[in-house]
C-alpha cells in the first residue's frame, strides 16, 4: 500500500513538473462550458472551458510532456456593455488558470479563432451527407473551422492540395498542425519560435477570428494588459453560448495584472 501511494505522489510530481511551464506559442484547443451573455453576465463571472485534445507540451519530450484532454481551463468575465445607442454589446475576459491535476496554474493566453457551437458540429460532420452516419469515426472525412481537409483514413490535413497536418486522435480526435499567419485578420504565426505542430481540435491550420458569430474580436489579449481579450458583437446583443470552441494561444506562465488593474485600462 504504501508503495502505491509512492508511486501516485511520483507519477502526480511529474505530471505537475513537465507541465509547470507551458512553453509561449502553444496553442490549446477549448470548448465553453459556460454561456456568457452580455445583458446578464457580471464581472467577475467565472468561466470555465474544456481541452478537447490532448495538448503537446514541446519541452523536450514530445509524445511524454502534454496536457490532457478533459483537462479544465478557467478563466473570468472582466467587463461587460449591454448594445444600446448605436453601440456595440461587448464581453471582456481571460483565460488564465488550467486545472493540471487540482493545481491551478497561471498562464497567460490571447485568442487565435472562435467559434459557434453550429461551427463546432459541422466541423464533427463527415462531408458526403450520404454517409452520414454509417462511417466509422476513423475514416470520415471532415472540413475543419477555416476549410482544411481532414482524412482520418490516410491521416492527413489538406489545405486545397498541400499538406498541412495531420489527423490524431489523443484524448479525442483532432489535428496536429503548424499554424499559420493570416495578416487580413491580424493573426501570426508561429511564436517565440515555437513553430512546433500544435493541438488545433476542429479548427484549420490558419483559422483566425470569429465564425458563427455575428461579432468580432476588437483585443485579442496580446496588448497591455495582456490576457484581456474583448469581443464585440457587429449588431445588437452578444452571446457566447456553451459548446462554442475557442482557440487560445500562450502568452507565458505566471502572474497576471489584477482585475482592477485590468478594468481600469
């Protein structure tokens, strides 16, 4: 017995060890378990979110070092503005804690791309609707959030006719791909350095902004104070509704401004 309970507070030691520092550029692929609804939403609201897919941690031991699908990320809603007078409804929050085996451990993250929980089930659906249904999960063929190709039966990712990833299935399937920039939505590529293929879930290698949403991301929390990321809706009032996937980006890990920090900018 008591070399069981060894061995648990070992394994759990290392978990917490090869995952106290998500390396800058990883991308973790998210679905909202909460709604956050910009006429009934308050400050301070916490959100929590999912990882659909396992997330390699590139540490120097890919395949070992990864955070864990089901893994929960935790975050909180920081302001909020009702549509009225002509005006935009907005919602800004972060993302900045993920649950690593009860030890909640600060990150700071931007967002690359969002999207609807309508978005979310036609990216889950096979392409040829006289399928649908009868082929086995393994060989679908999908088009992720942004229009890859997924062919889980060859294993590959297609962007038009180049290679672009891979199709995996680690804690749920998924794609590994490098991503792109999109320089007319404002999103980069690689960063740090960190060029590594990354967790994408249902989106496309250069999937970047707002789909199903009549909104757009006015702070993708890159700028001071970083993490605070603001949408805002193009007409009228703005939900997110749980299911809807989020792309999220590390910035680095450790501390964050404080909230009043934070609402004061």
């Amino acid at each position: 017995m008591k070399k069981v309970l060894l061995f648990s507070v070992f394994a759990l030691s290392a978990v917490l060890t090869a995952q106290s520092n998500i390396p800058a550029g990883t991308v973790i692929p998210v679905m909202l378990n909460t709604s956050v609804d910009a006429k009934s939403a308050r400050v301070g609201q916490t959100l929590t979110a999912k990882i659909e897919q396992d997330v390699p941690l590139y540490n120097g031991a890919y395949d070992t070092a990864k955070i864990k699908a089901g893994t929960r990320v935790i975050g909180e809603v920081l302001a909020i503005t009702a549509a009225g007078n002509s005006q935009p409804a907005t919602i800004t929050l972060r993302f900045d804690k993920v649950d690593v085996a009860g030890h909640m451990m600060p990150v700071l993250t931007d967002l690359r791309a969002l999207a609807s929980p309508l978005e979310v089930d036609q990216a889950q659906t096979e392409i040829s609707e006289q399928d649908w249904g009868s082929t086995p999960p393994w060989s679908q063929t999908l088009t992720q959030i942004g229009g890859d190709v997924v062919y889980r039966e060859t294993g590959k990712v297609y962007y038009g006719s180049e290679t672009v990833g891979r199709s995996v299935y680690a804690g749920g399937w998924g794609v590994l791909s490098q991503v792109s920039s999109s320089p007319r939505n404002g999103c980069r590529g690689a960063i740090d350095g960190n060029n590594n293929p990354q967790a994408l879930w249902v989106f496309s290698h250069n999937a970047c902004g707002v789909y199903g949403y009549d909104a757009v991301i006015t702070d993708a929390g890159r700028t001071n104070p970083e993490g605070r990321i603001v949408l805002a809706s193009k007409n009228g009032d703005l939900k997110l509704r749980s299911g809807s996937a989020l792309l999220l980006r590390v910035n680095g890990s450790g501390n964050h401004p404080a909230q009043s920090d934070v609402a004061s900018q």
